[in-house]
C-alpha cells in the first residue's frame, strides 16, 4: 500500500508566479493540504480556471488541470462534469473573471446545480490587467481606470450567488489557513454546486482592502463564524446577533451581564435561505463578516446525475445507427 | 380524363399561404407520398422569420416548394409549375415567381376586400386581369372544410385549421398518390387528439373526394409522374438537419465514443438540436448551454473529458464562439462546429440562405489560428460529412467546422440508406502508457508525443491514470506542454498548427470532376448547397453542346492537393455562390487562380436558370462548335 499523499505531493514541478506576499499562496497551501486531507485521487481530480491571477492556479496542482478563457470557466466544467461526471472538478475564478466577464456563467452553473467547487478568490480588483477597478470594488474606488473613484455599485458574490439559485455557499479568508481548509472541505463534500468567496488580498493593487475585518486585532470583533445548529456569536461570546422582527432586520447585542441572555441569540440554520440573505447583507462596519458555511440547502441531485438519467454511463448505447436510419417512413427501389 | 405528363417528367408545386395555414406539414406530407410513389424529389421551404406575422399580411406568407420527377431530381425547382394560394397575400407573394400558363389554385374564401387591405392590393386580381395567363382553378376551401368536418366536434376555430388536409386529399388525387400512408400517419401523429384526428382524417378525403368527383373536377387536372430511375436500395426522405443528427451519431458509434451536443437555440440551427435531443439511446446527449459561448464552451470541456464535443450555431452565434474555438486550437483537443449558415450580417435574414460564412470558417478568428473545413453538398451528404469532420477532429486533434446553410437543413430529398458496415471506425491517438519515472518531463513527452502524419497528440482525458497535466490557452512549449513564452517556440507551434490543418490534405480524396471534361474549355466550380444547381445547369450547357464541367469542392480547408492542377486545366472557371465572393477569395488566395464570380445574395437558392445563363454567357466563344441545340431550359 502505498503512503497517502501530502499536501507536498499536490505542488507541481512549475515556479509559482504570483507577486511575493500575494494572498494567492495562502489558497493555493490551504487547497493543496485539503486535497490531502480529502484522500484526493490526482488522477480523478480537475481543476479548471478562466483568466486573472487566480486563474493559473491549476498550473500548480499537481492533478489534471485546465487554464481555459476569460469567465468561462464553469462552462468549460459543465461540459467536463456531462462528459465524465466522476470526476472531482475545481473551479478556480476571481471576481472580475466570474462576475463581470463570466457573471453568466457562474449564475448558469449554479442554478444547474453542477457539481463542482467553484471558488471565487476576492480581491476587488483587476490585478492581471494592472489594477483596474472590479465588479466588487467599492465605491469611490480610485483606480488606473477610475482616476476618480468607481461610480458603479459593487456585486457581493454571495448575494448573486444566492440569487442564482446556489445550494452551497460559504466564506473564508486567503490567510486563515485552518478555517478555510475546513470551509473547503465542507464544499467538496457538498454534492452540487458548492460556491466559496475567499477574500484575498492583492497586495500590489489593493493591499489591506480587508484589513478591517481581517487584522488578527480586530478579528474577534468583525469576524463571525457560522455554524450549523450554533448560536451565532462573535466577539468571544460578548456579543451575538438577535433578530428583530419588527423590522426584519438583524441586532448585533451584548451578551451575557448587562446584555440579552445568550436565548435571545439566534442560532445558526444553514438551510434557511432568508437567514443567509440577512447574513450576507450585514453592513460593515456596524456588524461583523459573516463567515463559514452559511447556506446549504437539503441535498438535491446534481445536474450531471439528471442528464444521464437512464443511462449507466455517459454515452452508453442502447440503440445502434443502423436501426436509427430506418426509423419512419422507408421505400424499396427494386433492381430492374 | 387524360393524365399529364409533364415535358420534363417532373414538376414543381408550390403551397403558399399565412405562416398559421400548416403549409409546411401540407409540403412535408406531399413529400412523403411522392417518396412512397418512387419519384425523386427535392423540397424548399421558404417561411418567415416571424412565428405568427399578423394574419393575411405578405410578410406572414410562408410558402413550401417541392420539385418532383420521373427523373433525378436536383433542385426545388426554377418556377412552380402549380400554386397553390391560401389567400391573396400569398398569391401575391408568388406570383412573379409563376411561369405563363402556370395552374393556380386560389382559396376563394379568403379572397375578400378585407383580405385585399391586409396584403395591400387594390382590387380583387381575379379581375383586374392579373391572372389572364395563368390557368385559375378557384375553390372555396375553407368553406368545403368547414362543412366536412362539422361532424369531429372540432370549435369552428379548429374545423378551420383543417384545410390544409383538405388540400392535401386534393392533390394526392392529382398527383394519382395512395392516401393509406397519410391516413396512418394522421392516426398515428393525431392519436392523443380524437377530434383533431377525426377532423383532419374529414377533410383529407373529403379534398379527395372534391377532386375526383365534383362539377369542377374536369378543370382539375392530373398529373402523372412515375417513379425515378433510382438505384436499387433503401431510400428515407430526410432534411440535412436529420442526417446531419445521424451523421453525428453514427460519428460517435463508429468511434466509439459519447458525443455530447451543446448548443444555444438560434435559427436555422435548432432542427438540429431538436433531432439530436431524441437520439439519447445512440449514445448522444444535448446540452442546451445559457449562451453561444457557453455552448462552445461546454463541448471542449466534453472533449477534453473524452466526449466527442460538438457545438453548433448560425453565423452571429459562430461569431460569439471564437475565442473558445481559439482555445481548442491552441489546447490541440478535437470539436465539430457546425454552422447552419444565414443570411447576415448581424441577425440579417434569419431564416433565409446564404453562403457567407466562408471567411468566418477559414480566417475569422484572432491570430494565426487555422481549422480544418469541410461543407456538406445537400441534405443527405450531410451525414457523411459530420462523419467525416469527426474524423478529422479526433486524428489531427483540432475544432473543424462543417458548413451547411439554412437551405440544407431544411430541405428534404429521398436518401439512399446507408449501411454503416461500409463506415471505417474513427481512430484516434491512444493514450500513452504512464511513464516508470520519476522525471516529470518524461510523462509530458508521452503526453505530446504527436503523431508524425496527423500531427494529432493522444488524446488524454482526466481520469485516466497516471497522465496528470495541465493545458491550458497559453503558448505551450512545443516537447513538454509547459507554458512557454519563448520565441521560437511559438514560431515553432504557430508552424506546427498550419502543418497540421494543412496535413488533412493527405488524408482526403483528391478532387474529382463532377461531370464533362478534366480539362476543357469551362469548369463551374461549386461549394455546399450549390451541388444540384449547378449539376442541373452544366448538365442542361452540355445538352446544349457546351463542353462544360462541373467540380463540386467538399473540403475548403485544407484544399485538395491536386485542385489548383486540374482547375489550371480549364480555359475559364466560373463560381456560382451565395455570397460576395468568398469562396472565389480562397481559391485565389491558395491557388492564385482567378474565376469568373457568380454571387447572389437575395436570401433564396440559386435557380437553374441563372447558372445556365451564365454559362452560356462565360463560356469561350473559340471553343464553341456548331452543335444543334438541342434542348431548352430544364428544372
């Protein structure tokens, strides 16, 4: 038997090229170990990307991969999914090849239900080009582009990726290896479309971007991890997140003495679309960054066990060309 | 009553009426019992773009020609010989298409001042003398239907829409054609609907029966077309986007292989996906994309995972796949394109021909990016012509596009059944062994190691063991498949993606003459759907003592080896095509051979007429000899 494969045994032969310090080498360490964590097959596992920094990402994976064209990725991993559907396929995109060029795409791969992991590195910039401003950047974004700042409203890739239908949504961040590794592992065993925004941090276009969430010093206080059947709490339990149903909105509240009973808190259900709508939609800096696992809907088939439906296995013949021809209407021309 | 038999022994009939009226399955079902009669034929439908254009107007008009013979038949025919109009809208449509003497059988019911507004005539033709040299038969047959379905239960509504059968029953008796087979179809095509079927099942024989019995019926004439001298065999009626489905089908079969199909409605593309999508037990399977790109898109993800990735489109949705097809090139993975050609440009003349996207095929895309392309000559060449691309595809590992037009796929002709046991299987380069080492570049190697003819890689698919990679769109290196920006590299790929496209001239027939001399004073050189046209008019020149020839080119990219040879034998070269030129632009641009352009661009098929003309009028005066003509015009 032979040893099981580390993290080590999934970088390939190739010099990564992303800039020193880019966020992207995070991904890449934490992706690596959980495919070794996973047991994944090298030889059954597919990672497949469009165009942008976090597109070359497969060039480093030492399993089959497929750097394709801009946004359309999860259209490239469709096709790959109906033709061989036990395949383990990795979509790899960012936020301007997903959800500006490829936005599409994405939205068309989701409601399908394919099942892939599609992550969404988020860096709220275009770096490959130069940084230019990106469909996630705020407003007022200054860039070579927006000299001025960006007028137009930013998408949150959730939220679309709500929109569209998506089973499987979840969050993490490029640095923080061990919850991101089990965020990944919780999408690769989702069976259908499992969609994960990484935020990412570019340092050459957009550095720190996060940091108001993201510093180890103000993590505790603007993070909150979500999960299942928990109460959502943050802060080291000194505060938590109440619904008011008044408004049909979410409270950050105090806990414990001088606050609310820690029953006033809501606890986290995974499967409730309306509750991953309000965690999706809290505003910064007044709430925390919902993180984790905060939408995944009760298991349903995934789009490539519909399309073979009936069938063992993907173009397996029950009829052959010659009947075929013959169907209909069929005259003799007798010799003579 | 004396049967007539045309001069010709064939004929052109064409029903004309509101894109509602079921013109269509009228001409499909006419076709039918002409292929069950043994004579040959050929069909044209011609219908708008519009699905339901307001009722009575001249842009609803959908028309259905059919040309049938006792002879080959090879076109729709020039002129309709019989028009049938379901009201005034369409006979104005069509009747500058009407030879003299031609008989038109109107509608009467329809043809009111109301109906006159619509389609903006002034005054009831019938009188003004604009049929004066047209033999008119006219006949109520809404009115007729009406009354022989009152009995199905049908709403008025419906009893209406059965007319089309009521003059389907007219003219099989015309035409002296068995009404069994229609009988069983409508039983069968009908048999969830009892009322629409009895209805339908009414007004067939009670058309049937006007024809053959009423006061009228001695100016309903009868025509009598036998069967055609035809091969023994087999024969289906089929449209190009039929065999076009079996071709892909049987492509898949013989390589034993799924084709996965993904495609984007458009038309006059979508017959084809239609088809494909009931053909799940041949081993095929439809995906329809959210876009064109998407679609093209999906089917490489397919053929990199080991399918056969087919896409397809019409021009304006081609245009949108070129990037991904770019990537099939560069990633060397096999996909067939096919491109059900229209009028442009932009969305231009959706449902009308053309053959304009012969630039597109060969040159359209960004950089040096050739592909291999190939055009199917008429609805059941269709079939082996996705045959054949398929080949191509998987041997030479690159995209192929196969040119058809919406004239093709919609066009119908009897085909002589194949038997797939003449069909060599479609190879492929076999995945290499893993290598037993531990240098990875021992394993890129194998996995490029291109086959020294085809220049084709093996075609490794994820999942198989051992042969991880990874591909992509940027310039590879030439051995390992690493990406590569050096300069001779790409200078050494760019090469080795022209040798390989120009390489599958060495697997195809070397080009033949159709018909008349290998050298000679005049070649008509043709492409795609032209085929029976121009068959039929070099046919008629050298009935005429012209020394014609007729060449009919199938692969235009590469071009066969011994073309710029043989066409350097004639003294002239004509080239009739549904474009500006295209086609006459590659011959020069390959062959440094200059022809004699024949480009109409109008939305309809070539007529006999125009091509003949234009070989009489091209044709070398010094090589004229004083033969006696000997016959007119044919169709």
């Amino acid at each position: 038997m032979t040893a099981p494969l580390t993290a080590k045994d999934f970088a390939t032969d190739q010099e990564v090229r992303w800039c020193p310090g880019c966020g992207d080498y995070a991904i890449l360490k934490a992706v690596q170990k959980t495919l070794a964590d996973i047991g994944a097959n090298p030889d059954e596992t597919v990672f497949v990307s469009g165009i942008g920094c976090s597109s070359r990402f497969p060039y480093y994976v030492k399993s089959y991969g497929f750097h394709t064209i801009h946004g359309r990725a999860p259209a490239f991993a469709t096709g790959l999914k109906l033709a061989n559907p036990d395949l383990d396929v990795w979509v790899v995109t960012g936020d301007g090849d997903g959800l500006s060029i490829g936005g599409n795409h994405l939205l068309h791969a989701l409601r399908r239900n394919v099942n892939v992991q599609v992550l969404l590195f988020n860096n709220e910039i275009y770096g490959l080009t130069k940084g230019q401003y990106s469909p996630t950047s705020r407003i007022g974004t200054r860039s070579p582009s927006s000299p001025k700042g960006s007028i137009d409203a930013p998408v949150s890739p959730c939220l679309f990726a709500l929109g569209a239908g998506a089973k499987f949504i979840a969050r993490g961040i490029d640095t923080d290896a061990k919850h991101l590794g089990e965020t990944l592992k919780a999408a690769h065993a989702f069976e259908g479309a499992a969609f994960v925004e990484i935020f990412q941090n570019c340092i050459v276009y957009n550095a720190d971007v996060f940091s108001s969430f993201t510093e180890k010093k103000v993590a505790d206080d603007a993070q909150i991890h979500v999960e299942h059947g928990k109460p959502l709490l943050f802060a080291k339990g000194a505060k938590g997140l109440r619904f008011n149903p008044q408004t049909f909105r979410l409270e950050v509240a105090a806990v414990g003495e001088g606050g609310v009973p820690q029953t006033d808190i809501l606890v986290h259900d995974e499967t409730n679309p309306a509750l991953a709508q309000l965690l999706l939609s809290m505003p910064q800096p007044d709430f925390p960054v919902a993180l984790g696992v905060i939408y995944r809907a009760p298991a349903a088939a995934a789009f490539e066990k519909g399309f073979w439906a009936g069938r063992a296995r993907p173009g397996e013949r029950a009829g052959r060309v010659a009947d075929a021809l013959r169907r209909g209407s069929v005259w003799t021309k007798k010799a003579g | 009553m004396t049967k007539i038999r045309p001069e010709h022994q064939s004929i052109v009939v064409r029903f004309a009426g509101d894109s509602g009226d079921g013109v269509q399955l009228l001409g499909a079902q006419f076709a039918e019992s002409t292929a069950l009669a043994g004579a040959d034929f050929a069909t044209f439908p011609d219908f708008p773009a519009e699905i339901r254009a307001p009722v009575g107007t001249t842009f609803g008009v959908s028309a259905f020609q059919i040309n049938l013979g006792a002879r080959r038949i090879a076109t729709a025919g020039d002129a309709p010989d019989v028009l049938v109009a379901f009201n005034p809208a369409a006979l104005k449509v069509n009747l500058p298409l009407l030879p003299k003497g031609a008989l038109v059988i109107l509608n009467t019911d329809e043809f009111n001042e109301r109906n006159f507004a619509k389609a903006n005539i002034r005054a009831d033709p019938r009188e003004t003398g604009a049929l004066a040299d047209y033999q008119v038969i006219e006949i109520p047959i809404k009115a007729l239907t009406l009354e022989a379905v009152k009995d199905s239960g049908l709403s008025r509504r419906d009893a209406e829409r059965c007319k089309n059968f009521w003059a389907l029953g007219a003219i099989l008796w015309m035409f002296g054609r068995d009404r069994a087979p229609m009988e069983a179809w409508i039983n069968r095509k009908f048999a969830k609907a009892p009322d629409v079927l009895a209805g339908n099942l009414a007004a067939l024989h009670a058309g049937h029966a006007y024809a053959e019995t009423a006061e009228l019926s001695a100016e309903i004439p009868q025509f009598e077309i036998g069967a055609a001298p035809m091969s023994p065999g087999d024969y289906r009626s089929i449209t190009g986007a039929e065999a076009l489905a079996l071709g892909l089908a049987a492509a898949g079969e013989l390589a034993d292989k799924p084709v996965l199909f993904c495609s984007y409605p458009i038309t006059p593309a979508s017959p084809l996906l239609h088809h494909l999508s009931r053909m799940g037990d041949l081993g095929v399977a439809t995906f329809q994309a959210e876009d064109e790109i998407a679609a093209a898109c999906a089917a490489i993800g397919a053929s990199y995972g080991g399918a056969i990735g087919v896409t397809s489109s019409s021009g304006p949705g081609i245009a949108l796949k070129t990037e991904a097809i770019g990537l099939a090139i560069a990633a060397e993975l096999p996909l067939v394109v096919v491109n059900s050609q229209r009028g442009g440009p932009s969305t231009g003349l959706p449902t009308k021909t053309e053959q304009s996207d012969l630039y597109q095929a060969v040159y359209g895309r960004n950089a040096d990016a050739p592909v291999p392309v190939i055009a199917a000559a008429g609805p059941g060449d269709c079939f082996d012509a996705a045959i054949e691309a398929t080949r191509v595809a998987l041997r030479h590992m690159t995209p192929v596009f196969l040119l058809t037009d919406g004239y093709i796929a919609n066009a119908a002709g009897p085909w002589a059944i194949p038997d797939m046991a003449d069909y060599e299987p479609i190879l492929h380069n076999a995945p290499p062994q893993a290598p037993d080492s531990d240098d990875p570049a021992d394993l890129k190697r194998a996995i490029w190691a291109r086959d020294p003819e085809s220049l084709g890689r093996p075609w490794v698919a994820p999942g198989m063991k051992g042969l991880a990679h990874r591909i992509g769109g940027l310039e590879k290196d030439i051995e390992t498949g690493d990406i590569s920006y050096e300069a001779a590299n790409h200078q050494a790929m760019t090469e080795l993606r022209a040798r390989k496209v120009a390489s599958v001239a060495k697997f195809i027939r070397p080009q033949e003459v159709e018909q008349g001399p290998e050298r000679g004073p005049l070649a008509v050189v043709g492409w795609g759907s032209t085929h029976g046209v121009i068959w039929r008019a070099v046919e008629a020149a050298r009935k005429e003592g012209l020394d014609a020839a007729q060449i009919h080119l199938r692969w235009l990219n590469p071009l066969p080896d011994n073309l710029g040879a043989l066409l350097r034998g004639y003294e002239r070269v004509l080239l009739p095509e549904m474009n500006m030129g295209q086609c006459a632009t590659l011959l020069r641009d390959r062959l440094e051979i200059g022809v004699i352009p024949l480009n109409k661009v109008s939305g309809q098929p070539f007529k006999i007429a125009e091509i003949l003309d234009a070989i009489r009028a091209h044709y070398p005066a010094a090589a004229r000899t004083p033969k006696p003509a000997a016959v007119g015009a044919a169709q």
